[in-house]
C-alpha cells in the first residue's frame, strides 16, 4: 500500500472518528462501551471509503487500517507517549 494513503487515512479520518464519535455521543447521551462501538462503525466506514475511492480495497486492508484508525481515534498517541 502507498505510504500516502495511509497517512491519510490515519491522519485526517483518525483526527475526524474523534469529532463523529463525539457528536454522536453527545447527540445519544452514550458514553463507555458504546462510544467505542460508535467510534469502530466510524472508523470502518471511513477507511472503506477511502480504500474504496483510491481503489485498492482489500479485506485485509480494511481489517488492518480499521484497527489502526480506531486505535488513533481513541488515544493511541497516549499509550505510545508514555
């Protein structure tokens, strides 16, 4: 895979799983658990979208960059950090 897409879809949809999932949070009133369900339904739509748009969609791919892009959303930079 091209080292720009995955900056892309690490980079901007990580940073845009984390405004999603909180606007729907807040919109629900849904918090723990099921914020995390949110965020991993946000997280997989958009990196099918963007696998699927640059047409280099895989199933492993998308298995492995939803992953990745959830993990960004919800705080991998904290645990890498510490």
């Amino acid at each position: 895979m091209d080292n720009n897409v995955l900056l892309a879809i690490l980079g901007l949809f990580g940073i845009g799983v984390v405004g999603i999932t909180e606007m729907v949070k807040r919109f629900l009133n849904w918090d723990g658990v099921l914020a995390y369900i949110i965020s991993a339904v946000v997280s997989a739509g958009a990196t099918a979208y963007v696998l699927l748009t640059t047409n280099i969609f895989s199933w492993v791919g998308f298995a492995l960059y939803t992953v990745l892009v959830f993990l960004e959303a919800n705080g991998l930079y904290k645990v890498i950090k510490k």
